[in-house]
C-alpha cells in the first residue's frame, strides 16, 4: 500500500507561516485538518473559521511539541475528533537570535533540540503507531492501519550550516534530515512514506521571531533566484508529497529554496 487512505491531516504549528499555508491548501483538496498550535490560540482559530467558511473542515488542538504528555493528549484529541490519520506534517519549528556557538548556552540548545528535534520524532512516532499496517489495528482498532505520509520539515540550513546566526537549528534539521531517512526505511514496508522538505529562506514571522524582520529580503541577493519564497510555495511541495502522486516518493529531502 502506498497511499494514504484516510483524509485526516494533522498539522504541528498550524496556525501561522508555511503550517497555515499547508492548512489552507490540504482543505482545498478535500484534507480534514488538525491545526496544531502553542500560544496563538486566536491564529488557529481563525484559520478553522476561514477554512470553514470556503467548505472545509478543520479543528484547532493546542500542544507544545516539546512536551511528550501534551503530544500524547493532541493525538488523542485526534483520534477522538477526526479518526486515524492519513497524514502528519511534522512542521513546528523555532529559531533564535543570531549567536556564534561558542556563545551558546545550554539552555538555548535544549529548547532548540526538544522542539524541533524530539517533538518531531515523538509526533512521527505516535503517527507510526497508527498508521503502520503492522501496528496500527492491533494497538487502536479498527480503521488505524492504513498507511500513510509524513512530511518533516527540515530547512536549507542543515545543507549551509548558518554560521553566526543559528548552527544550533542548522544541526536540529540535520538530524531531521537524518531521521527522515532512516524512518522512511524503518516503514517504507508498512504502508507509511516519510519524506522532508528543505525550505530555503520563505517570508513568515519566524524571521522577526528571531530578531531579524528582514532577514529575507536582506539575503535574497544569495538565492539564483533572486527572491524569497512564500509559505504557498513550500505548501505546495508538502502536499505534493502527501498526494498518491508521490506513491513511489518515500526517503526524498525535497529543497524548496529558489536555487540556493
Ligand atoms: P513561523 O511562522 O514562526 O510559525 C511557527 C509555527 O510553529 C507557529 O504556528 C507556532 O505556533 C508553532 N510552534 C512553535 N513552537 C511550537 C511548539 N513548541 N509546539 C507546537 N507548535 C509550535 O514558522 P515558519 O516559518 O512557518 O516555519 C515552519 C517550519 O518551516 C519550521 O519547522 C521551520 O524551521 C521551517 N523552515 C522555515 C523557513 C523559513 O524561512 N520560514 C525556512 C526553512 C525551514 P503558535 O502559532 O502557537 O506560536
């Protein structure tokens, strides 16, 4: 099997930038999506109500990916309000201010690895357990092991390695890529592709969320694009990958970065 059967979408950090995008677009093609959020409640909510508005269907479930109790009660919640999934779109990620590593604290680094990292490993392992055609019927019932897809978010930046602004979160997506490949072997026989999407530098908050607002307009001069991308442009990518007509995609890092 090598499709997702079911049409439930779980999206982590959903409600703003290339999430919100990957929202926007998987309803438009028929997804029921879970929008995953942290603290901006009212981002999330707003995206259901204007995916409902345009004939979608869509719900908002809060959870820090960096916590496993609260990842366990989001897959829950669902289960309970969706069904088995079809699809996880392992996309919440953080940066931080610009820093050299041997200015970096330890703090910094476990917040950098538990969110993107760890939060994205326990997410995509709740979602193997549910849609493996080994796993999933026995352990949830009837319904769960169907297959699937999962789309990592990785970034251009476990290629370039960010010195001076942020090697910490060049590294976190490194090991992304790296997990990516080897999940994607561990399940390419029970009916689940893994696959990552290497965004370059898009136009979304996470910029300004790092101190730096015009981070892409500042480096658009080093894409052979000579532009930054936007959110629609990585969404279209992930659901790409989520879609039958990557059936035979599984293992892939797909760059989506103008070039560079
Ligand atoms: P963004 O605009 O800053 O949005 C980040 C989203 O992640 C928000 O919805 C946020 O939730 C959520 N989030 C943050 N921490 C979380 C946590 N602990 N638990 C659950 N959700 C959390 O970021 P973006 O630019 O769309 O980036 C999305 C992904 O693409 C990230 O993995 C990022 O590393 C990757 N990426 C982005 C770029 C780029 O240039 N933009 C390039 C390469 C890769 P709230 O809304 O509740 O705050």
């Amino acid at each position: 099997m090598s499709v997702a059967l079911s049409s439930n979408m779980l999206i982590t950090g959903g409600g703003r930038g290339i999430g919100a995008a990957t929202a926007r677009l998987a309803a438009a093609r028929g997804w029921r999506v879970a929008i995953n959020y942290t603290s901006n409640a009212a981002a999330a909510e707003s995206l259901v109500t204007e995916i409902k508005c345009t004939g979608g269907d869509a719900i908002t479930v809060q959870a820090d990916v960096a916590d496993e109790a609260q990842i366990l009660r989001m897959f829950r919640t669902v289960d309970e309000q969706l069904g088995p999934l079809g699809a996880l779109v392992n996309n919440a990620g953080v940066v931080d201010v610009p820093a050299d590593v041997a200015d970096m604290s330890v703090a910094r680094l476990q917040r950098m690895f538990n969110i993107n990292v760890i939060g994205s490993f326990v997410c995509a392992r709740e979602a193997v357990r549910r849609m493996s055609t080994v796993r999933g019927a026995p352990n949830f019932g009837p319904g769960y092991g169907q297959g699937g897809a999962i789309v990592n978010l990785s970034s251009a930046a476990s290629r370039l390695g960010s010195p001076h602004q942020y090697v910490d979160y060049a590294a976190a997506k490194g090991a992304i890529d790296a997990m990516t490949i080897g999940l994607a072997k561990e399940v390419a026989n029970e009916g689940i592709r893994v696959n990552a999407v290497r965004p370059g530098l898009i136009e979304t908050d996470i910029h300004a969320s790092g101190g730096l607002p015009d981070r892409v307009r500042e480096l658009a001069h080093l894409v052979p694009m000579q532009r930054g991308g936007t959110a629609q442009e990585v969404a279209q990518a992930i659901l790409w990958l989520t879609s039958p007509e990557a059936s035979y995609t599984t293992m892939s890092l797909l760059d989506v970065s103008g070039g560079r």
